[in-house]
C-alpha cells in the first residue's frame, strides 16, 4: 500500500477517536455522556438523585440532604448517572439516621516536633519509674511518612535491662504505619497501626505481666495483640522513660537510625491495662485518673534544646479518623475517605416523594411562610422544600428568628397548612445541625435561650389541630417523630455545654420538654436515676429509670459521670399520625385473653413519647431503662387492647426516619390504665396499643373445637366410604367418575391430616409437615372442585357429544397446580409459613393467601357456573311444564321455578365448594363459626353415596344418553338445535 494511504488512514482514524490530528492531549470520545451539572436532577432505577456540586464532609453532606428531606445515595450509582460521574462522591448507610458527628472538644497543647532524625533530639521523663507489672501508653502522633526506617516512638530502660519496653514503628510510603511492641527484648510482629496520611493519629499500647497479654490500639480501634511477651516478668523499678529514642543504655546511647520523626503530643503513662472504654475517653483528651503516672506536662521533661522551643497547636479531640463510605466512578469501586474530607454527594428521593416535594409550593400554608419571611427581612422559611439554604446561620440569629417564629405560630388563629408545617420542620432540622460541625461554635452563642425556642415551636406544630398537615406531609417526613429527632439532637449538642457552675438545664412547654443533666456515677449506683415527665411520680406512671445495676456497670468500666438526656412529648398527634403501624400482633398477656380468639385491627402509639439518652465524654452510651407510662385503654370499648413496649428504631427505614420495633423491649407490669415496661437499651420509646375484636370465649372455642373435630371425623369416615364404594361397586371409567375419584381422595386425605393437627402441635417438624399436608390437600380438594365446575359447564350450558380436553388437562390442574402454588410458598416465605401456636398457615404473613387467593379464584368462578346451570335450569323446568300442561295454573308456575331454582343450588353447593363461602363470614359471628363447621363437615356425606348409584344407573345405558348434573335425581332434557 502506498504510503500515503498509510496517512490518510491514520488521519481517518485519529479523527473518529475524536482526537484532532495537530494534538497530543489526551484523547475524547464525543459520544460520552456530558457530566452531571450542580443542581441536576437524574432519575434511577431506585428514584431520583439531584447532584449538589457543593463540597462537604460527609457529616455535613448528610445534614444537607436531610434537611431537604432526602439521603445520601444508599447503594453506588448506576446506569446513566455513573456514566456521567467525574468524581469522588460521598455513600449513604441505612442507619444514618441513627449515625450523628462525634462531639470533639478543641483544646490548644504543646507539641513536640522531631524533624529529621538525628542522635540529639529525645525528651527524658526526670522521675525514674517504680515497678510495673502492667502498663498503657498513649500519645496523639503525626508519623513523617517519608521515614521508612523503623523508629521508636518511646523506650522504657532499666538499669540492667535496656530494652525493657518500647514501641517501635516506620511508614510504608502511600500504605499504612506498622508498629510493633517490643518487651525485655522479645519483639512482636509489625503489624498494621494506622493510614500513613500525615495526620493526626492517636495510639495506645498496653502490656500485661500476667500472661504477657498486649494490644495496639489506633484511633480509639484494637488493631493488633496477643499473648506470651515477656510473660512473668515486671518492668524493673528505677527505669528511665524516654520520648522519641531508643535506649541502648540507661536514659542514653541513642542514635539516628532510631530516632522518630513526626509531632508527638498528649503523652500518658498508666501503671495498668486501660480497658477498651478507657481508652475511647483518653482518645478524647479525659485520661481516666486511676493508675496514672505521668500525664501530659512538658515541664516534667528534660527536653533536648534542638526540640525547643515547642510548639502550640490546636487539637481536636478525639482527632478527627472515622472513615465514611465513598464510590470512586473511574474504577466504579466502593471504597472509604476521612469524613471531614470535603467531597461531593448525591441527595436522592423515592420518585413519589420528590414528586410530593415539587408540588409543595402549591399546598396550603404559603402565607404563613411569606409573614414570618417579611416579619424577618430575610429567607428563614423555604418555600421549596428542595432548594438548598444559602448562606451561614450563627446561633444567635437562629435564635431571633425562632423568637420571630414561636410568635407568628403562638398568634396564628388557623390550623396551619401543610406548607408551612413542611417549612418549620426543615427550619429546625437546619437549627440543630448546627455546632455539628465546629466544636468551637458551642462555647459562644445563646444555646440555652436557643433550645427554649426550639422545644417551643416544636410545642407548637404539636397542637391536635394541627393533625391534618401532619398526615399530609407523613409520606414526605415520617410524622411527628421527625421532631422527637430533632429535639434529641439539640440535646446532645446542650450536654456539651455543660459546667460544674450549671449541672442542669430544663425545658418545659405544653406538649414537649426535655432535661439534660450532669449525673454522678457513684451517687446513683444506689437509687439510680428517675426522670418524671409534669403530672409523673417516681413510684407511679409518667417516669424513666435508668436502674442503679447500669450506675454500677459503668462505674465497673472505669467511668465517673456522664450526662443523662431526658426528653417527652405528650400530643394527640402521634396518635391521628401513627396509626396501622406495620407491627406483627404479639400473643396475649394474660391466661384469661390467651384464652380468647380475637381478630387483629391494628395498632397505634396509645402514651407518651419519652426518650432518653447517656452521654460520655467518648459519645453515647447504651444503658438498659425501665418505664411506666399511662395509656388510654380503657376508650376502645368492645374491644381488647394489648400493650407492647415499644421503641423507636431510625435504622429500619431511612426513607421515613424510622419505625417502631420491639427488639429487646418489654412488659414488666401490666395496670388497668398504664404500663411498665423495660428495654435493654436506650432511645425514645412508648406503649403501643394492639386492638383486638373479641370474637369467641373460651367455651365458644372449646365447643367449636369439638363440632369441628367430630364433623371431620364423620365426614371423613363418609368421604373414605364413598371412594372404596367407587373402587369396590365396579363403576365403570368416565370423566366424572375419575373427578369424583379425586375429588372425594383428596379431601378425604386433608381431613384425616386437619384431625391430626392438634397432635402435631407438639412437634416443630411435625407441625410444619402437617401444615404442608394440609396446604397441599385442601389446595388439591378446591382444584377437583374447579374441575367438577368446568365439567358441569360443559355438560349442562355448552352441551356438546364431543371429547371434552381431556383427564390430562384435568389431573394437571387438580394436582399439578397445588404442587405449585405450596413449592413457590414454601420457597418464599419459609420463616413465616406456619402460625405461632397452630399447625396450619401464617395469617399474619403473606402465607395465608398462598390458600386464601386460590380458593377465592375456585369459589368466584364456581358461582359463576352455578348461577349459569341455575338459568339452564329454570329455562329447562319451564318447557318441560309447557309440554305436560299446555295451560298451568299461576301457583303450579310459581312452585315449579321455585323448585326449578332450588333443587340444582342445594345439589350442586356441596359439589362446589361454594359452602365454603360462610368462612368469610366467620368473624361476624359465633353464629356464622358454628354454620361453617355445620356445613362443611356434611358437604360430601350424603351426596356421595347417591352419586354412586347415579353413575351405575347411567352405565347400565338407561334411556337415551342425557345431560346429566352430577347430583341425584337431576337431569336435563337436551337443548333445542343440539343433538341427542
């Protein structure tokens, strides 16, 4: 080829790769998708995202999205939106709600700043060491992660032992910062510590002589440990600790290639093993005081001159080192970053919901926002709930606009609007997020006056007239609870102002409050503590208990004090707005209800809503509660009503902020008007109401257990004589001998297996055999009935002397589709297939319409075919009485339809199944119970026996072939125009 060509080609080529000829950047395909604009909104496969273009830590992030009433992306992007990703973005976790910043205190501390790695440069502790048996060490460091050479970060010497203790690490350039322990010269592995990242880390190192147990710890996280270093032999007393050198003699004999280099800070020295708990309070700056030898002093130092003067600096504590989840579209990889690092994010909706949030701006309540923004002279309500907020809010501004706030709604006349109710719910959202994120924002502004202002506006919106917007805006919110949230959080961030000079704080409104206060471990570990709500008593209802047992754990664990966070709302419209929770039905309490039957309504919050929360220096503290709160039982007349102790889990739906659970809660004391309950953790919880309709009593029951057991048996002995009949008369073969056959099998076999039952009780596995036995027999039983119905179809109303489709046709559809229907079921649902207590199907679950829906289906269109071959009948009784009595008198008309409609509904009822159509009405009535065993248990007796002789009758070859309904003494003359 010619060279030109070669050219020609090249450029060709170089052109569809859409790379100009004269460049030598990197190539771009022009058919990529553009990337996602700031603002852009791009529907998926799980809803609609809206890409922010902002830059925030994911706690920020999060915030900003929840106050927009969306989430962080739970799942990585796909489809079109991450194709059209171009960087990092932030990943969303089920249980964010439930996932709060950590609270960090600023402090300013000295630093010592080993630069590069010489012999001088060390920091000796002037008090020698007495003897240790055990130990822990921890310091904040930041690792030089261009030092690759192994370093000692600290080195306990003893006179006649020089590597008695010390913690040696080094950096693997663009990896992780691996340490080892070193004990009387036996060194550990190098493992893992913590990110070579140049940050702030804090680590801990703790050594036991008994049994030679030690553990690294990084950032409040055991990263490594095990046992036999240096086992049965104490460091020596008279030892010399020394800061950023190795010891090759006492207190001396250092040298460059062991020097640290990096900032070290926060130095401590324990003469015993901190436990995990003690350890997240050293990481953040409170050393525990028990065992402490030297705590963090530079003046207690003799430091080298070439590290002076040091250096000040502030320090977050506990350092900023928790990791959030992230998805990197270039490798379309999962993967995690430091939360505070600022990147982008994705807020994403259910499409209804965000559909929901568009339309907001047209809801009711508009004025309301537009007084309070003109009152204001400023955007304090949004009146698109999907626009973002610009602009800073300081805490004393958020207070005078909630002052501005608390008087338009305290003056409002009118119910508010569902708009306005969706403005003031983000406006708090906003109020509370904020000190989240700069520690340093707590210690100045109005937080008390603040708070006051919050719990009123939230006292406010819960006003009982305010219910409807409440249930306008719930699929957006979640309900009221979204303020229980929000209140909480103002809590939390109250706790950390607290002081010695104000160890309590409390506010009360109409319908919500909350105390915050500083709690003495030691002092409650005889009484523990008791919160009551306005009107409670500590020995009655209205109150929570954190029992002294918990005081005593935590005193255990090494804690002094914590900060003990109470909070209650008490309105109506939890009630109106929580209703037909999705909550399984427990069984009765009580013997005397266990002993009624009862048909599920529903359930609803019937208390308070109270909360509570424990505090430390470290974060929150999960504490086991008791609770005694009054409900309203006695206002469902006519009913039963169960209470459950019920508590609210923000990780079960993030769509809607949460849902009621009952996991480790429950009923300590049972009292006509109120509830005592305990829970094995804290959070907010509340008394549900289960409504039950009473039905049937214990003798009710029993005598229905006994009818029904009897009228199975004697319908079983009926159905089982029946089929031998039909094996032992010599019946000859036909289609509706054969439908009978199976027929009368399988509902003999599912009643023998329905007696068997109650027996089967005692046995799980018996049980579930039984329930499968049973599911698929009565399934086979109503399948022969629809059978029996399309035969009936065509020999009656579509009279035809041609094949019919066949018994394949039919034995597929009698027993082939049971088979299916019990295989899929169990396959779905195999935890919820049988019901707690009874060997039969789930009616709670959605086992019950794996029976329910197919005989639904047999019944409606069996009805159908009854009502059809009543009309061929009366047609066909009319015409008969036309030819024997060309002129009938009016009342031989009338008897003659009557007994024309009659005779084929009392045959044909029992052969159908239709007789199961009283079942429905079973929970109307006791009435209706007894007519369905009555019924059902004599549905096959009778009848089978005359069938017998009917089908011999008409193989002998009696008469000219007729249309014959399966039933005694019923036949039908041929239609006209069908042949004979």
């Amino acid at each position: 080829m010619a060279p030109w060509c070669y050219c020609v080609l090249c450029l060709l080529i170089r052109n569809l790769s859409g790379t100009p000829s004269n460049s030598s950047g990197e190539s771009r395909n022009p058919w990529a998708p553009a990337p996602v604009a700031p603002g852009e909104v791009v529907e998926t496969a799980g809803g609609v995202c809206k890409f922010s273009g902002q830059r925030l830590s994911w706690w920020q992030a999060q915030e900003s999205c929840e106050q927009q009433f969306g989430h962080l992306a739970l799942q990585p992007p796909d489809g079109v939106l991450a194709s059209r990703l171009r960087d990092l973005v932030w990943v969303g976790q089920r249980e964010v709600p439930l996932r709060r910043p950590p609270q960090r205190r600023a402090r300013t501390t000295a630093v010592l700043v080993f630069g590069e790695k010489t012999a001088d440069r060390a920091a000796r502790l002037r008090s020698p060491l007495p003897e240790l048996a055990a130990l822990t060490a921890c310091a904040h460091v930041q690792w030089d992660c261009a030092s690759s050479d192994p370093a000692a970060l600290f080195s306990v010497a003893a006179p006649a032992l020089p590597n008695a203790l010390q913690l040696r690490a080094f950096a693997e350039p663009g990896g992780v910062v691996r340490a080892a322990l070193v004990v009387r010269g036996h060194h550990a592995p190098f493992l893992a510590a913590f990110r070579a990242d140049g940050r702030w880390h804090h680590v801990c190192a703790t050594w036991e002589q008994r049994g030679g147990r030690w553990a690294l710890f990084s950032d409040g996280r055991r990263r490594a440990g095990a046992r036999g270093l240096g086992a049965g032999h104490p460091v020596p007393s008279g030892s010399i600790l020394v800061l950023g050198q190795d010891q090759d003699s006492l207190g001396g004999g250092f040298s460059a290639h062991d020097a640290f280099s990096g900032n070290l800070t926060d130095f401590h020295l324990w003469a015993r093993a901190l436990s995990p708990t003690q350890l997240h309070q050293a990481q953040a700056c409170a050393p525990p005081l028990e065992g402490l030898l030297f705590r963090w002093d530079p003046g207690a130092l003799d430091i080298a001159p070439s590290l002076l003067p040091m250096v000040w600096v502030r320090l977050l504590c506990p350092v900023p080192s928790e990791e959030c989840p992230t998805w990197n579209p270039a490798p379309r990889s999962e993967g995690s970053e430091l939360c505070l690092e600022p990147q982008l994010f994705l807020c994403c909706y259910r499409t209804e919901t965000y559909h929901r949030l568009q339309d907001a701006q047209s809801w009711p309540g508009q004025d309301v926002i537009s007084r309070v923004n003109a009152l204001a002279n400023d955007i304090v309500l949004l009146p698109d709930p999907l626009s973002e907020a610009h602009g800073t809010l300081s805490p004393a501004e958020a207070s005078s606009f909630l002052g501005l706030l608390e008087h338009v709604l305290a003056m409002e006349m009118a119910p508010l609007g569902p708009a306005t109710l969706l403005a003031v719910v983000r406006f708090l959202k906003r109020v509370v997020a904020l000190g989240a994120g700069d520690p340093e924002l707590l210690l100045t502004g109005p937080w008390e006056q603040l708070s006051q202002r919050v719990v009123s506006v939230a006292s406010l919106v819960l006003e009982e007239q305010v219910a409807d917007a409440w249930l306008s805006i719930r699929e957006v919110v979640g309900g009221p609870m979204t303020l229980v949230a929000s209140v909480q959080r103002l809590a939390a961030l109250l706790s950390t102002t607290m002081t010695s000079e104000q160890p309590r704080m409390r506010i009360q409104h109409r319908h919500a409050g909350l105390e915050v206060r500083s709690l003495r471990l030691r002092e409650a570990s005889t009484r523990g503590c008791f919160f009551t709500m306005p009107g409670g008593r500590p020995e009655g209802a209205g109150h929570i208990h954190i029992p002294a047992g918990e005081a005593r754990r935590l005193l255990r664990k090494g804690l002094s004090g914590v900060t003990v966070i109470h909070s209650w709302f008490t309105s109506r419209v939890f009630q109106h707005t929580l209703e037909g929770l999705d909550l399984q039905p427990q069984a009765p309490a009580s013997s005397e209800e266990a002993n009624r039957v009862q048909r599920f309504l529903g359930t609803q919050v019937g208390s308070a809503i109270i909360s509570s929360e424990v505090w430390d220096v470290t974060g929150e503290v999960s504490m086991a509660v008791t609770f005694h709160l009054q409900h309203q039982a006695q206002t469902f007349r006519h009913k039963l009503v169960e209470p459950v102790c019920a508590f609210w889990n923000y990780s079960i739906s993030p769509y809607t902020g949460g849902a009621w659970a009952t996991t480790g809660c429950s009923v300590a004391a049972l009292y006509p008007d109120s509830t005592a309950c305990f829970c094995n953790h804290s959070t907010s919880f509340a008394v549900l109401l289960q409504i039950y309709e009473v039905q049937r009593g214990p003798e009710e029951e029993s005598l229905l257990r006994t009818l029904s057991f009897v009228g199975c048996g004697v319908s079983f002995c009926a159905l089982t004589t029946t089929f031998l009949l039909f094996l032992a008369a010599g019946v000859p073969k036909s289609e509706r001998t054969t439908v009978h056959k199976n027929l009368t099998f399988s509902l003999a076999c599912a009643e023998g297996f329905l007696m068997t039952s109650e027996w089967a009780k005692a046995n799980e596995v018996a049980c579930v055999a039984v329930t499968v036995a049973m599911h698929f027999l009565f399934l086979a039983a109503f399948s022969w009935m629809l059978v029996e119905g399309l035969l009936l179809w065509r020999k009656v109303v579509a009279v035809s002397m041609h094949p019919g489709p066949g018994m394949r046709l039919y034995h597929a559809t009698g027993w082939g589709v049971p088979v299916g229907i019990v295989a899929v079921t169990l396959a779905m649902l195999p935890r919820d297939y049988v019901a707690p207590g009874h060997c039969w199907l789930n009616v709670h679950t959605y086992a019950i319409w794996a029976f329910v829906g197919p005989v639904l289906f047999v019944l409606t269109a069996n009805t159908c075919i009854l009502a059809r071959v009543v009309m061929v009948t009366v047609s066909s009784a009319r015409r008969r009485a036309r030819m024997l009595s060309p002129q009938p008198c009016l009342q031989e008309q009338i008897w003659t339809q009557i007994w024309a409609t009659v005779k084929p509904v009392l045959v044909l009822l029992p052969v159908l199944g239709l007789t199961w159509l009283v079942g429905i009405l079973v929970h109307l009535s006791p009435a209706w119970a007894y007519a369905a065993v009555g019924l059902n248990s004599i549905q096959m007796k009778r009848r089978r026996l005359r069938e017998v002789k009917a089908t011999q009758l008409e193989a002998q070859g009696e008469g000219t072939p007729r249309a014959v309904v399966p039933g005694p003494d019923l036949t039908l003359e041929p239609q006209e125009g069908v042949p004979s």
